[in-house]
C-alpha cells in the first residue's frame, strides 16, 4: 500500500494561506481527512473540518514530490450548508 504524498510548503504557499488566517498544519488535518473532495482542472478542492471544529476548503495540485497547498480559507455558509447536506454532518 502507497502511502500519501507529503504536503509541500513554501514561503508563497504559507504567506497566501495566513491572509485567510490558516496555518499550515490546519490545511493538513483536512488534508488528511476531507469530508469531501472534488476535482476542479489539476486542482484538488478538499472540503473538510479541523479538530477544532473549523470548516476549511483547501485546494492543492500535485507537485514532484507531493501535494503543494495553492488556498486554504474558511467556508462560506453556503458552502458549509452544501457540504453538510452531502456528509451527513
């Protein structure tokens, strides 16, 4: 079994996501267990919570060697409500 490619981090990447006021390891607890995951393009957009409650949509591309975070930001309550509705939670 395969495991998961490592998420890749760079001074952009966190830069972008800390204007949303996400930390890097908040897009990676959703990262590592979305509650839903659509494809958009070459993008992956992970919609999920953190461990704290917080829903995020977290969008990555695949990079050589790994998944690097293009956003991460808070959902809007309609996608909140879209994303309850299709999990059950």
């Amino acid at each position: 079994m395969r495991g998961r490619a490592a998420w890749l981090w760079d001074e952009w990447n966190i830069d972008h996501i800390a204007q949303y006021h996400v930390e890097p390891f908040e897009a990676e607890e959703v990262g590592g267990h979305p509650l839903y995951v659509e494809r958009w393009r070459e993008r992956y957009l992970l919609w999920g919570m953190t461990t704290e409650g917080r829903f995020l949509l977290v969008v990555y591309a695949r990079k050589p060697g790994g998944r690097y975070i293009i956003s991460a930001r808070d959902m809007e309550p309609g996608e909140k409500h879209r994303i309850r509705r299709l999990t059950g939670r």
